[in-house]
C-alpha cells in the first residue's frame, strides 16, 4: 500500500491477506522513498515498483522479503516531476508525470531494476479549466492488453493518447489522440475482458466515457456517455471522481468517488458498451484516492487517504455492489495493489 510521507505516510506498506475474510494484518513499512503515491507489481519478476511523487520525480524498485521490501538500488529519476501513476510495459517501465505533462520510459534491467537515462514524451495542448488544466497534466499510463499500444490519460488536455514504442530503444512514438468532452478531466481508465472496451473516467466532470478500442488499428472512439455526479451533496461539495475497476469476469465496473466518499457500481449486464446504475455504497473513509480490485474479483480494497485507512469490501456475486466487511490504519493512503 502507498502513502504519502509528506502527509504523514509511512510509505509502502505491506500486508497479509487473510484468503477467507480478505482482511489485511499489517507486517511492515518503509519510507525510503517520499510519496510513494502508487505502485505496480510485476509478477513474472516479483519486483514491486512506486512512483516518487516529487518535483524530481523518480521510480524505486523493491523486492518483496519475510522481513519487508528489499530496494533494488536507488531510485531513479524519470526526467519528469509529479509522476502520478506507471506501469510495467514488457522490458520498460513507464511513469505518467502529471506535473511535467509527460510520459517517461525507463528499462528494466535483467535483475527487475530500471534504469535511466528515462525516453520522455511531452505531451502538448490544455483544456477550459484555467486551475486545473492551464497545460498538459498526464494522469496515467499503460499498455494495451496484447501489449502493442501504450494509452495515456490526460487530465489537463482532456484527452487519451495511443503511443507506438520502439522496439529497440523504447521510446515512445505518438500515434493517435482522442478528444474527450471539453473540461471534463480525464483521470484514469480501465480496460474490459473482452479487449475491445475502455472505460475512461473523469475528474472535473464526474463522467465516465464508454470507448470501443480497435487493437489493430490503435485507435480509441468514444461510444457513450455515463453520469456519475451523486445525488444530495452538500452545497459547496464538488465530486472528483478517482479511480475505475472492471471486475475480472466482466459483469461489473467499480468507481471510487471522492468528495461524496462512495463507491459506485454500474452492472454490465447489458453489455460491455452499456453499463447502467446499480447504487453506490460509502467508501468507509475519506476521500478514496484508489480503488483495488482483488485478483478473483470477489473483494474491493478503497484507499481513503484523508481518513488515513484501507477499507475492504464483499462483492455481491448477484448486484455487484460491494459490502462493508473491514478496515486498517494507513496514514495518508494512496494506492493498493496486490503482490
């Protein structure tokens, strides 16, 4: 689990996971990297990867231990400050520096370690909102799920970009960009089972946009719109919507809201292309930064970084709504994921 230190975050936490219950029994901390704001584990290696949210930004690599995470050497700049989000792309690793408005790849040597110098890719334009979108702001980045593509979201250009990398420096080479609806924010998004379906979700404008995802020609076509803005917030309360799951089996999408501090549930029962509304239920905390789907889809994770905690949910196998079942201190939580 990643905090941030400078909001009085112990760093990466690691925890057990009990198989029955889902609950988690905290084990141990580490803070030898500021803000740690999320983190990606490759499992054909077992390296734990964590951004360093920092204006120089950087990457740490970890290796999981009975006695903690072990660091694969120091960290390593990604020539790009604020580095929100990365993921692990075959051999190179890729940050998405909000800050900077870029996209850094990095190699990933034999042993799981990367290594510099970063390949950046600036990303260029803005959006209406003057506060929050006055020039590029990468939110996220990954791979296409046969691995030819690399999407990045951004929040300040109100857009998606499909990139081509390079086989042999792993640069990354712009090849298409979607246009989002105008001011709407575009945070993160989430791919379905079925390869041909992308949810992207929303920040300024609490939406999420339906897109049909064509793997040949890389090119992403909004499709549909879904509202999320809930219902009954106090005057003043604005809702910022955070992080988007799709359940493994592809019957549901799962999106944590903050402000209104819910989780929402939109049942696919219809189809991939037609989510509609079944509830929302409380995060359990404070402002759900991330939200983790556990890998057989049966448990969510939120967490909820002002109220400094993990909470964990039962899924509903009939509705897909998730129950409360538990909760642990993780002082300005960030992100979860699963080793």
């Amino acid at each position: 689990m990643g905090s941030f230190t400078s909001g009085g975050g112990r760093g990466i936490t690691t925890a057990a996971v009990d198989p029955h219950t889902g609950a988690l029994t905290l084990l141990s901390a580490t803070d030898a990297l500021a803000d740690p704001s999320y983190l990606a584990f490759d499992r054909g290696t077992g390296v734990l990867y964590a951004v360093s949210e920092a204006e120089r930004g950087a990457v740490g690599a970890f290796r999981p231990t009975p006695e903690g995470l072990t660091a694969l050497g120091p960290a390593v700049p990604v020539d790009g400050s604020g580095p929100t989000h990365l993921s692990v792309a075959g051999r190179r690793l890729l940050t998405a520096n909000y800050t900077s408005g870029s996209v850094s790849s990095l190699v990933i040597a034999a042993d799981g370690s990367p290594s510099g110098p970063a390949r950046v890719l600036v990303h260029r334009g803005s959006g209406p909102d003057a506060s929050r979108q006055e020039r590029p702001h990468a939110h996220q980045v990954l791979p296409d799920p046969e691995g030819r593509w690399v999407l990045s979201v951004d929040l300040g250009t109100d857009s998606v970009r499909v990139c081509a990398p390079d086989g042999a420096t792993g640069a990354l080479r712009l090849h298409a960009e979607t246009v989002l609806r105008s001011g709407s924010g575009p945070r993160h998004l989430a791919f379905h089972p079925d390869g041909r379906t992308v949810y992207v979700l929303h920040e300024l404008e609490p939406q999420l946009t339906v897109c049909r995802w064509d793997p040949g020609a890389g090119r992403l076509e909004p499709v549909a719109e879904v509202p999320l803005a809930p219902e009954g917030l106090p005057e003043g309360v604005r809702a910022h919507p955070s992080a988007v799951v799709v359940s493994p089996d592809g019957s549901a999408v799962w999106v944590a809201v903050r402000g209104a501090d819910t989780i929402a549930t939109l049942s696919l029962a219809d189809g991939p292309e037609e989510p509609r509304s079944a509830g929302s239920v409380p995060c359990g905390g404070s402002w759900p930064r991330d939200l983790t789907a556990d890998p057989s889809g049966r448990r969510l994770y939120a967490a909820n970084e002002h109220s400094g905690d993990v909470t964990w949910f039962d899924v509903d196998r009939r509705t897909g709504l998730p129950r409360p079942a538990g909760s642990v201190a993780v002082p300005a939580a960030a992100c979860v994921v699963f080793g």
